[in-house]
C-alpha cells in the first residue's frame, strides 16, 4: 500500500481499517461508509438500546458519516439518532 493510501485509514487502532475520504476542499474528511437513518431508526428498529449499540459499534469501527433527515420514519429516525 503507498503512503497516500496509508493517511486514508485510522491509525489510533491498526485493527480497524476504515477508509476516509476528503469532503470538498473543507479539510473535513468522512468514512468511505456510513450509517443510515432512513430504514434503520425509528422505522423497522423501535429498540432505543439496540439502536444506541449499533451507533456505538459504527463509531468504534472509524464511521463519522451517519445519514439522517427529519423525514425518515416521519422524524423518528432522528429522535432514535
């Protein structure tokens, strides 16, 4: 792997390898995956704790992309987020 792609993966845990990307020009960069809201939280997931574990397993896992909007699930999804 060169060492372009290397800065592309988090370094803190060398057993999670979750690529990044650059997000314009902004210096943010986000998960090359993400974790959506739109048929998870508040739709077919009506358990607060087992969303609350999901949530915290993609964020170990190096996710900071979460996909939400007021009108998944008619707003339920954001109260679940």
């Amino acid at each position: 792997m060169d060492s372009g792609a290397i800065r592309n993966y988090r370094s803190d845990d060398p057993a999670i390898l979750m690529p990044y990307r650059s997000l314009g020009r902004c210096g943010t960069r986000v998960s090359l995956f993400g974790l959506g809201g739109w048929l998870t939280f508040g739709g077919s997931l009506k358990d607060q704790k087992i969303a609350d574990q999901l949530i915290g397993y993609a964020f170990e896992m190096g996710i900071n992309f979460f996909d939400i909007a007021d009108i998944y699930a008619y707003g339920e999804s954001e109260v679940m987020m």
